[in-house]
C-alpha cells in the first residue's frame, strides 16, 4: 500500500521544526519591530539589536530612503515585466552591473534577483558533468544545494583547511584526468557564522599547482573587508585570482538583489545559461536604483565602513578583555562560545533579551556541535559605544549565572524540553 506522502512530515518536522512549539515567536520567527536600526522593539521592549546585517547602516539611512521611495513611487513594483531576455532589461540594470563589475575589480557582471537562486544556477551553468566541484564542508546552503544538482564527481574539504583541499584537488586532478572535464573551487569569503575569512590567498596561491577555476559567495565580504570594500579577495590582495565573484545585496546593500562578476565572456555565457534568471522575471527597477544608491554610499563614504569597523573592535576587544571566547573571527561576524545545553541557551537568550535588552541570535547543534552555545553578533555602522558597553555587561552577567548553574536549574524546571540535547 502507498503511504500518504504527507504521513512522514506530519510526525518528523526536522531537526529545527521539531523546536517550533517551544521557540516560534521568540528564538526563531521572532517579530522585531520599528525602524530597522541598532534598537529595535521586541515584544514591546527597546533592545539592542545584533541580529541584522546592515553593516554599513544603509537600512534606514535617509538618503537610501528618499531613493527607494522615489522609485517605487516613479516605476512601482512591476517594472520592467518579464525576464531579462524577453522583455525585461532596462539601460538601469546595464549600468548597475557596469558600476559593480567595477567596484568588485571585474570586468563584467550581471544581476541576479535572489542571491541564494542565483548561486544555486551559477554553479549548475559553469560545470558539465565532466568537471569535479572542490568545496568547503561549511559553506553555505545555497552553495550545497548548486553542487545538489551537479550530475558529476564532488569533493569536500575540510573547512579552512588548506592541506585537505590540496588533498582534494589532487584526487580532482585524477578524477578529471579520465572523464576529461575541469575543477571548479568553491569557498565563501567569509564563513558567516563564525566569521572567519576563506583562505583565498593561499586558495589562489594552489592555481599554480593545480588547474582550477575559483568562485568565491562574498556576500559578508561585499562592502566590509578591503580597501575599497571590494571585499575579502580584495582584503587579502588576490582579488584577480577569483575567477567568478558572487555576492548579495542582503547585507552591506541592505536590500534585496545579487550579482555574479567575472570576466565578460564568463559573463556573457551566464547570460544566456543562468536558469535561474532566464526563467525569472527581472529585479524591479525600485530595488535597481536603489542598489545604484545604495552602491555609490559605499564608493564614496568610506566613513560607513570606518564606522562599523570601529564598533567592531570595540565589541570584540571588549569580549577579549573580558575572557570571552570569540574563535578565531577576522571579520565583523561576532561569535561568542559559551558550553551548555540547548535548553540553558534559550533559558540565557530569553534573559538577554527580557532583563539585559539584547537581542541576538543563538546557534546550536546541529548547526554547531553539541555541547556549544554560539551567540551570533553583527556590529553595524549605527551601533554606538554604549549599545557595546551595555552588552557587555550583560555578557558578564549571564556568564556568572551560566557558570552557577542558575539556566541549567530554570531549565529544568520549566517545559523545556532536554531530551534532544
Ligand atoms: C553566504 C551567503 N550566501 C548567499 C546568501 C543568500 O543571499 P540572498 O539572501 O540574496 O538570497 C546568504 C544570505 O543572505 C549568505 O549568507
């Protein structure tokens, strides 16, 4: 007999919805309410809010609002209606992808509506079955889910790990030497959890050994690291050696949008291969000019980012000093390790969040390995030294109630549920 297809999900909603009954509305799908800045309301409460990627305070920033409001009122949702080959390309969304292929120090680029669609048809176009997919165990899940639709061989490395990935290529470089097809290495310029960078230089420094092309997801480096913001490849000086450069306008751009960049006759062939975006209709002309606002605040107020990256060596040095442990983060993503159980993490977050007035996220296994409690902070441009100094007295606090057992006790009084700890 043929089950019902539904049977399966109704009883096991998967290792994060089996939390939803004890933490929808709170720790996940919670509601933060007001203008998007560094203090938000929650349920009914001022926090300081570390959980939005609007590093360079462009969210809210005057200037972007006039632009978006300007343009939504001009062209509305719907312009221009249809994809981008059929009926939908408009001289705005050239010139963006002009303005970006420069910033990014590439010579050509081209848009993409969603970064996490966009990434998943960036990897389907540029290999075939012949080519062999290099990649890091933690990337993200649009990535994971591009080498999903991979018909041929793929490899992980270790995370970070320069020996694993030479390992890696070299079985690649065997693979690829029978069925006749080429490598393609995949990595973020940022690891956006615990804020690591991608360890490009010595990624590109292998080119020399090993015949691959590289594709870097930036989308936390993108207006953050470099000089000119052009992000992690740009930051560690080997922003030529990424062959195909992908990022989002979901952070540094506070928006909704992506872009992929590389050289014009890499673009041209994502062009007309990016199933993603043949099939899509085109991005709104109110998000395009809004992104070409938005792209000219990061070329010509470097303060945004001198700004976010003094809130972000006051935030860490502060945890430093204190002894927390932030890892080994070398970029504006916050991460702070604390051991505990599930349950003590949200009996902890609930008082940040009530007593302290922080808001930030929480990540646990199986995200993360058991056992640790990671809170996530972003700085942004609009933190100000009291928002950091107020946290971190809060960090001292719940650090002395974690260590006294004081969550533990809470938690086992109340309905939390341990037993999937
Ligand atoms: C590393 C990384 N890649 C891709 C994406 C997806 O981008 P988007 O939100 O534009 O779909 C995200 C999240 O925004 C991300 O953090």
């Amino acid at each position: 007999m043929v089950k019902d297809l539904f049977e399966r999900i109704q009883k096991n909603k998967g290792p994060l919805g089996m939390w939803a009954s004890q933490a929808e509305g709170y720790y996940v799908f919670p509601k933060l309410e007001g203008p998007l800045s560094n203090r938000m309301m929650f349920h009914g409460k001022e926090v300081i809010n570390w959980s939005i990627n609007d590093y360079l305070g462009l969210a809210n920033h005057p200037e972007v609002r006039k632009v978006d409001a300007e343009a939504a009122a001009e062209y509305g949702a719907a312009y221009p209606m249809g994809a981008r080959m059929m009926s939908g390309h408009t001289t705005k969304h050239e010139q963006l992808e002009n303005e970006l292929a420069s910033f990014v120090q590439k010579e050509s680029a081209y848009l993409l509506n969603f970064g996490y669609q966009g990434m998943v048809s960036i990897i389907d176009a540029l290999v075939s079955k012949n080519d062999i997919i290099v990649y890091d165990v933690d990337s993200h899940a649009c990535i994971i889910d591009g080498v999903r639709l991979h018909m041929g061989k793929r490899f992980t490395y270790k995370h970070n790990d320069i020996e694993s990935l030479e390992k890696n290529l070299e079985r690649a470089v065997n693979m690829a030497e029978t069925t006749g097809g080429g490598i393609l290495v995949i990595t973020e310029g940022v690891f956006g959890m615990r804020g690591q960078q991608g360890k490009l230089k010595e990624i590109v420094a292998l080119k020399e050994k090993y015949n691959f092309r590289l594709l870097v997801d930036d989308a936390h480096g993108f207006g953050t690291l470099g000089k000119t913001g052009a992000g992690a490849g740009e930051e560690q000086g080997c922003q030529d050696g990424i062959d195909v450069y992908f990022s989002t306008f979901a952070k540094s751009m506070a928006s909704i949008g992506a872009f992929v960049a590389a050289d014009k006759d890499i673009i041209d062939f994502l062009k007309y291969n990016l199933r993603s975006q043949m099939f899509a209709k085109a991005l709104p002309m109110m998000l395009v000019l809004g992104a070409l606002k938005r792209l000219e605040m990061l070329r010509t107020m470097p303060e945004l980012k001198d700004k976010l990256w003094e809130n972000v060596n006051a935030l860490q040095n502060g945890l430093k000093e204190k002894g927390f442990n932030i890892g080994d983060t070398n970029t504006c993503v916050t991460p702070v390790y604390l051991e505990g159980s599930i349950p003590e993490a949200m009996v902890m977050v609930n008082d940040l969040r009530e007593n302290h007035s922080v808001f930030l996220s929480i990540v646990v296994y199986p995200v993360i390995p058991k056992g640790i409690i990671l809170l996530r902070m972003i700085p942004t441009a609009t933190h100000t030294l009291e928002d950091i100094n107020q946290t971190l007295s809060a960090y001292e606090a719940i650090r002395v109630k974690l260590e006294n057992g004081t969550y533990k006790k809470i938690a086992e009084q109340t309905t939390v549920d341990v037993s999937a700890t």
